[in-house]
C-alpha cells in the first residue's frame, strides 16, 4: 500500500514479510543486489549452485512480490527436483545447455532443452528441475512472483529432515524396503 | 463477483475456473455434494482411498475458494507424501488414529498423532502425509482453501509420470545407481 | 511470505493477522488444535452450541487462510441466521439430520436437509442457517477460507448491540410497531 | 491483466465477472455513466431509493474493481439494514444530514450523524443503515472496492425470500410466536 | 481478517499498511472524516486543490481498501496528468463541467466532458486528467480501490524530482535539447 | 486454480486473460518461448529495443503471474521513462553498463550503474528508465510479476497519442506554450 516497504531484517517484530526499514533512511542501494553476479561453486556431489535474490538476502524485494536467482551446473550438475510452495518460476539461460522438466499434478512430465537465450515457465508448486546437457558450465536467471517463494527439495525433505521421517513412512511410500531407505538417508546424511 | 457461479463443466470454453451455469438453473442441488458419505476401498498397496470434494466432483464450489476431501486408511494406510500446489490444508481426525506430518522448507519435520475430532493444519504447498497408526481403519476430514487445490503426489510425480523422467536424473537426484531406480519403477508400473 | 507465521497472540504490536511467535520457538504443537474434539454444551433457548478454530483459538491457522468450527444441535436446535463477512463456508454433518438454507442476494432461498457425511456450501457473506431437524442431537463439521471469518448474526446484530440501534430505525425496518421491537429486544437482553 | 475489459452483457458465456468487448468497438462512452445524476423517486414506505452505478448498469466497470451508488433519502427515509457481502463501503453526503451506522461482529454499533461533504467507511461485509435524520431530502454517494458488491438486505433476506424461510427457523431465531413472523412477512408481500 | 484495524500512524514499526490501534480504544470517530467537506484553494499556477481522505488523513481506511479525494478546479483549471500506481478511481462530478481523459497502454486517448452527477472510469496504473472546461469553479469526488493509491504526477516526477533526473535522460526522452528540458524545470523549480 | 491454461488466443470468447487451450492439446513447447535469445535492432532515435515475453507472445503465461523481456540498448540508447501499470519489475543486466532509475510518488528519484549480472528491483507503477552509459551495447533481462505488465510511456502517451490530447492540457500542465508542445509532438509523429 506504500511505494515500497524495504525490509527491516533485524526487526523485533516477526511479521509474515518484514517490518519497513524507516523511509528516511531509504536509499538508491536498497533497490540495489549485487548476489548473482559471480559464478557459484558447484563443486559437489550434485555440481550445482544457486544464489537466491529474495528479500532475505535482498530487503529491498519485501511487499513487492518479486525475486531472482541464479543456479550454476558443473557438466551433469543437477538442480535436483524441487516445487517453490508460493511462486510461478520463468528460467532464462545465460549460458550452456540445459534440460529443465516439471511434472504436472495429472503426472505428465513437460521438458525442453534449453541454449543461450531461452525461457521456460514452471506453473506453481509442480516438481520441476535443471540439468546441464551441455559439456560446460551452464547458468540460469529464474525469476518469481514472490519475494520468498521457497523451496522444497525432494529428496531432502523426504529423506533428510529434522527429526527424521521414520522408515515404515517411507518404505511404504516407495514400497521398498529398508535397506534402500537407508541407503539412501545415508547420502543425506 | 457474483455470489455464486456453479460450474459448466461441459462448456466448450475453458477457463483458468469454469464458466456458470445460467444462473435460471441453478437449484439448492448445485450446493450439495454427496460424494464425502461412504467409506472409500482402501483394499490396495497403500491401504488407501481418497475421495475428492473439489470443483471437478462438486461444481457449485467453482470461485467459491474452498473444497473438502475424505481420506480412508486402512491399518498401516498411508496418504503418501504430497503437497497441494495451491491450498493450505486443515485435517480433521473422524476415525481412528492417525499420525500426520508435513516439511518444512527448513526441513523440519513436525508431526502429531491425532484422534477423533482433533485438528491440525498444513501450510500450503508443503510436502504432508497422513498414516493409520491405529487397529482399526481411520478417517479423515480435509478443507482446502482453494475449489482445486491439486495433489503433487511426490513418489508418483518422480517415478510414474508419463513419459518417465529419465534414470540420470534419478540416480543424481537420490544418489543411488539406476537399480534403486528401476526397482522403485517397478512398483508404480 | 513464509512457511507459516504461527500468532503471537499476547504481542503488544496489533496487525490485522497476528505477528509472529519466533520461528526457533514453534513446535509440531502449534499446528495442533484440540477444541473441536468435544461435544458443546446445547441446554440454551437456540439448542445450540459452536466450537471455533479460528486464529484466536488456534494461533497456527495466521496467515494460512483457513479454520473450522464445530456446530452442536438438540433437537430443534438452530445455528441462527448470520453472515460471514470474510469466508465462504463448506459443511459437513458428522451426526444427526439437519437443514442447511442460506438467501442469495437476488433473495432466493436454497436449503437442503443433510445427512451424516453430506456437504453444503454457502457463498461468501451470505445468510445462512443450521436447524436441526432431526430427533436427536445433530453435530456439524464447518471450514472457512479465512483464518478468522467473523461472524454477523443478524438477531444480535440487529436487537442486541452495545448501544442499541435505535427503536425508530427498526419500526421503520420491519414496518412495525415499538412493541414489537421492544418484544424481540427483550428477549436478547 | 488488460487495462479493461468492458463488459459484454450480452455474451452467451457466462463467467464470474463478464467476457470483454472486442476492443476495437470500445469508445469513451463506455467508461461513462449518466445514471447517477438524478434525484430517485422516494414515494414508498422506506422513503427510499438507489440508482447503483455496478458493472451491471455500467459495463465499463468489468474487471476495475469499483462501483458507486447514489442513495436519496426522503426525510425519516431509510437504506434499511444490509450488508455487502464483496466490499468495503466509503460514504459521502452529498444533501441533507444523515445518520449512518454499523454493527462490527463483537456486537459494537459505531454510527454518526453526517452532513454535506462528510465521509463515513463501512468495513466489509458487516450490516450497515442510513437514515434521513433532516427534515429536508438527503442524497449520499457511496463507493465500493467491488465492481459488484451485491447487497444482503436483511429485511428481504429473512421476510421476503422465494420461497419463504419457514417460520419456524424465523420464530426460534427471534424467540418469538408465529404472529409477529406473519405480520412482519405481511409487510414484504 | 480482522473488521476493521484503525491505523496507528504513531506506532515505532512500520509496515506497509499501519499497526492497529487498541480496539478498545476505537469509536464512531475513527470511521468519520471530515476533510472532504470544504472547498479547497485553487489559487495558483494550475488553478487546482486537492483533498485526500487516505489512510494517512483518515486512519480507519486502515486494511479496507478504499479511499476517496476531492479535487476542485478554478476555470481552466487542471489536475495535471498522473497515473495511480495501486488503484482504479472513479470520479463523480459534484459541481460545473470538467473535461476527464485517460490514455491506454495502446496509446488511446479516451475521454468525455462530465457535468454534475456524471461518473467515469480510469483503469488502474493509467495516466489521466481532469481539466474545468466550464465558466465557474468545478468540483469532483473521486474513489479509488485503495486505501492509499498514490500519484505519479507525471511533470513533477520527471522535472521536479529530488534530486533531479539527467538532462540527457530527458532530452533523450523527449528529442529536444537543454534548453527546453531546462525551461519546463524552471517552473517547478 | 489449474495447473496451468495455456492461452487460446484465437478464442471468439474475448475475457482478462485468455481462455484455455484444451488440455489435451498441450505440449512442452507451450511452456517454451524463444523470443529473448537474440539481440534487437536498436538503430532507431532512441537507440533501443524490447523484446516481450508476455502472454501475448508466449501463451503458456496465461494465469501464471509472470513475464519477462529483453531489452537491448545502444551506447546512450534509453528505455524511455515509463511504468507498468500492472507489475513489479526486477532488472538483471546481461551486458554492458546501465543507469536505471525511478521516481517514487514523493518524487524522490533513486538510481544506480549496474554492471553484468547486478540486478535492480522497481516497486509496481512508478516511472523508471534505462539508459546505456558505457560505449558498447547492452542488454538487459526484466521480469514482472504479472502475464502483461503493460508499459505507459511517458512520452508517447502525453505527445502521440489517437487522437491527441489537446494542447491546452499540456501547455498548462508543464506551464510552457504551444511552441514547446508542438515541437515535441512533431517528434513523434
């Protein structure tokens, strides 16, 4: 309802958003982000990175509705499979090749290869993720319609929370047995 | 806009909804649903069934924002893990006793076993499940903030979408070789 | 924005919605709510109890945009006319046989007697009723698209406020006489 | 997500709202409207009337979000106590002197004796009068944040409905006998 | 979610929107306002007043999303072109002639020459003006879907703004050299 | 309150938005846009170019909320002062070194020189520009919370719209004559 509401992080208010930083000391470097112009360390079992433009590391996004990212894949690196519980997602490609997937709730799974240039949306709350096809480093812009839309990664919500979900949950889940649950909460781990 | 707009299901517009009804035909029968009132057959893998209350079942909820679900479990029956890509969930026990729990995107794991008209509440689009911690065959009550809420049905949308996410994505994303993968394949074929 | 904002219900801050408990303090208890469990009190001149899980009560459901009541009905028992201004309204009867009616703004009267397990839907602000018509005690299961729905019951509202509306906007109203209003006043003192 | 979309009345769909007007045939007229500007006749019992100014009589409104009345108001003349289940209301008195009131879901009636010039809000959804309080014509405009706000006259609502509420639903609400219900549906007839 | 949340526009935080003053604390008078009553100075350059019964003059607007201003115009006075960033706005004329126009993102000049009791229309984020083509003074009332709409005045944004834009942004923007950029500054310097 | 709707843009049915293309029809290439990938012709006055991801261009937007596009600009070429009436935007530069800047609505202008991969955020409906500052071409990624965000050029909607608008509006409105005005028209003729 104002212009802006740039967020106050260290508020001793909790509000779902965050409380504004005083609009007399508001200035040009609050609508400013600097996070997303190095390339990430995807030095990892998943070789992936992403530097995440929300109003946490960004308060100049609160109320405005709206945040960036940026993922970086090593060759064969993968943005594993993941849903953002408040937000649409466009991916632009800056660089390399990419296949980007979601599955709709019908259970059709949507995917494309993606060069320099190219944008792909991911409807809200579907299970989508990225994954360099190309033989070098690749980079992403994703863009949101939130300034925290969030992110709930698969497999470490299933298989690496805190507490744990337990065992019987998941093997009959999976109709497995154990020895694979364990298996792989053990990579989690 | 209007109070109410029941849904054309057969329209041959489609719509981001649905469109109405005339409003000359709608009856007090537009507003009711009946398909909440019999226990479902849990008689399968799961020990599961779900009958749905949303737009689809029950057109007179279209852009009314709310629909309801019953879930039956039989013993050891599980609601697999899920989220809601558009709703917020409520949980009301009928039956039984049931353990529920959800994710957050911190990756906590909070859970509680509930008993007959105990409630408890799932934020929208996080990933949830419900499983019959009791001897006997339990029920449930869920509300949704949304007249199609839609289910991201986590072990479906991973390993039966049609067509099938491919293994290499898989095998990165869990961490485990393509065996592991094929197995679980198997068991949604 | 986030996950969730579980109510600080005692914060000297007033929104409207609630501020925050801190994040680190919430437990899998604030998403639990354990006050429609029990059948209400009827022994009153409407035979009538409610039992609400709203934001008040159960502080979790701030920010999600949901609750449930509990409705409790003797026999002849009745849920007075009212209104909701901030929900549409889904119901469930878990027990008993009762009569769901709401008016439309165009003042069509839609009703319906319900049966254990059937649902109703009443559109936004409009007004609606529960009347059990049973011979026994009627129970009802209630969910709002909003936290805290309100609740405009047109008799209170109308002959029992704090101050009173005054005798010559009701006469002028109703088209009656003094006595009548004064009658029906009298009888919510 | 256009800059309008004027109303097609006429349009064999039927949505929430209205199909547009094909573009090229909107002309400035149709972001105008004349209904406004004359005095209503006030010859009734209720010494009342309103020209409303919604996307129903001005389809130029569809998809914008607002609306505006205009209510005159012959002396001792009443807007009878209604509630607008889709809006806020903001009130300005254009003629005369005006007593507005409403009732908030505690049970609380704020009012205020208005003249020429002077604003009054009615929060959404709850119920709400005006009553000439002059001994001269009154005249007020009244905006709401709904292109069509639908009005719950309270009177009609519980007296007036096709088909009737059944008395006995009407004299347990009141606590009163069946008599005064006649005669008050008298009135309505 | 709540009825109302009258502003608090002394509280330490700020939000986007205002904390609640104490309900407990709230009267009649906190929904009454009484700035639109009077006819305002149009003594200077543009021959224009405006009045804004906002949240931040009317704090009980707080979280209802309404608001409304006056305008008054001397003859061949303007309220100079601007665009609402978080609103549409309806106008009704109250006294004289007044010229309105809006222009669409298609670059259509819409407009029509309004006498007392007329009403328009201006799509939300749209610039528009209101010009007294008549012989005497000329008065509006104007309602906006917000409960602070704000304005983009389109002049003083681009040649009064602190500090000030680059001339060669402007004759860039304009095709025109200094010597024009710095004329038009001149006036509101 | 689907998964998706991929825009029919050939609908008969004219609506806010578009209707559905059939479900069965959909394909990955619907969620797919290549419009971004190569650079524009900026060889025109304002030594600039856009290319628009939005609903209208890539139809697997509609109802998603989101949109992005690619502007390319010559060394001193400017993306026009202009806002949107219907979005946020956020700005991340891809090549070369860009001043952008906005004006809140109490005319305080903020700014900042990015360089690659710094990004910018401007809140919904304030007038903001681009201008190139470095000596090769730029280009830049915006994306907007909204399937068609909408652009009010300043310029064009003041000096070349159909039918114009008449002189004496501007002449007042930026206090200058009608030299002024119409050697800015003829620039956009």
């Amino acid at each position: 309802m104002k212009d802006f509401c740039v967020a106050d992080l260290n508020a001793t208010v909790s509000l779902n958003g965050f409380p504004c930083k005083p609009v007399a000391e508001v200035t040009s470097d609050d609508f400013f982000f600097d996070g997303l112009s190095k390339e990430g360390n995807t030095d990892n079992p998943f070789g992936f990175a992403v530097a995440q433009g929300n109003v946490l590391s960004f308060p100049g996004l609160n109320t405005l509705g709206i945040s960036m990212n940026r993922v970086d894949l090593a060759p064969r690196g993968i943005n594993a499979p993941h849903s953002h519980p408040r937000a649409t997602e466009s991916i632009v490609v800056i660089k390399g090749k990419v296949l980007v997937g979601f599955v709709s709730t019908s259970n059709v799974y949507f995917y494309k290869v993606l060069t320099v240039g190219q944008m792909f949306v991911i409807p809200r709350g579907l299970v989508h993720f990225q994954y360099n096809v190309g033989h070098s480093k690749a980079s992403l812009l994703t863009a949101f319609n939130s300034q925290l839309p969030g992110a709930v990664i698969v497999s470490r919500t299933l298989f690496a929370s805190n507490p744990p979900i337990p065992n019987q949950i998941l093997t009959k889940t999976f109709q497995v047995d154990d020895d694979v649950i364990n298996s792989i909460k053990s990579k989690f781990a």
